[in-house]
C-alpha cells in the first residue's frame, strides 16, 4: 500500500509542474571518449547538439551546431524565449571550468513551424566565474580567450539547451531540453 501511494505522490507531483521532462536518445562515446551527437526529445521538440569533429586543433574553428524542431500535433506552435531559442554552455572537463550562458535580450514570442528546424552555430556565450558557481575559478585572461574560441588542449563539454513555453505566457507549460556532445583539443 505504502508503494502504491508513494507512485501516485510522484505521478501527481510530476503533472503539476509544467515540465516536460525530456528523452534523451543514446550518446555513444568514440574509442577517444568523445561525443559527436545527441538528440534529446519531448512530445513537441527535438534538440540535436552535433560537432564535425571529435578532436580539434588549438586555434580551429569549432564546426558545433545545434538544431531545435517542432514536432507536435498542430502545423505551428507559438513559444516564448529568451534571445535565442537555442543557448550554449561551455565546459573545459580538463580543468572543471564551466562557463554558463547570459541572457542577451528580452522576451521573443515566435511561430514554429511544424518539422521545420531553427539552426544556429556555436558561439560563447558564457559569464564570469563568480564564488558559488559549479567548478573551479578561472581568470579573467582564461574567461577572454575561451570567449574568443581560443581554447587550451583538454577535453571539452559543449551543452545546447533550450528554456521556452509553448505560448506567449513565459510561466506556463515550459519546456527544458538539453542535449551535449564532448570532443578533444590538442596541439
């Protein structure tokens, strides 16, 4: 009895909040350990993170973009989002430093249309260290020159996630994806 309550507390707890809670599709780790790809779905949306490479050259170009779809019911959807429907964390898995995104902008309400995939390239988007934040502190010339897309040999995190609503109403019926791959630095 204790077990059947206990499962319907956590059943009605989950369908309170709003959230959708995300399926990640398998990440499977080449023979170096890194990640190229992953997809991470709902119902509605699927978030795929991708990098060209698994090992980069200190000072190349990361080749990572992400993509953000609908893919629900109805021909469009209206969401509401931050600056971009699409942010990016940087994580130097190395050295455990961890570079969270800003916000750069007000409120966006847009139509999505239907199997029609929002793309955007990576780009920095992260904020100082300040004490309390996950990891380790960095310097201010570390934080300049990972901004710049300099980035010292280590292996690398890079987490695309998205944090909309389905609707002009920023509060309601939110929708939180997150979907990251890994790959190497070397000089």
């Amino acid at each position: 009895m204790k077990k059947c309550i206990s499962f319907l507390l956590i059943i009605f707890l989950l369908s309170g909040c709003n959230t959708e809670i995300p399926i990640v599709k398998e990440q499977v780790p080449s023979e170096k350990g890194n990640i190229t790809e992953t997809i991470s779905e709902n119902e509605q949306f699927i978030l795929t993170v991708r990098t060209e490479k698994e090992e980069y050259q200190v000072g190349e170009p990361l080749e990572i973009t992400a993509t953000l779809a609908y893919k629900g019911e109805t021909d469009t959807v209206t969401v509401a989002h931050s600056g971009t429907p699409i942010l990016f964390e940087t994580t130097n898995l190395t050295k455990d430093y961890q570079f969270g995104w800003a916000m750069n902008t007000p409120l966006y309400i847009e139509d999505f249309k239907k199997n029609e995939p929002y793309k955007t390239v990576y780009s920095f988007s992260g904020g100082s260290y300040h004490e309390g934040m996950p990891g380790e502190p960095y310097s201010d010339d570390e934080y300049r020159e990972v901004a710049k897309g300099n980035l010292s040999p280590g292996k690398y995190e890079i987490k695309a996630m998205t944090k909309l609503s389905v609707g002009e109403n920023p509060t309601l019926n939110k929708v939180e994806l997150e979907a990251n791959i890994i790959f190497t630095v070397v000089e």
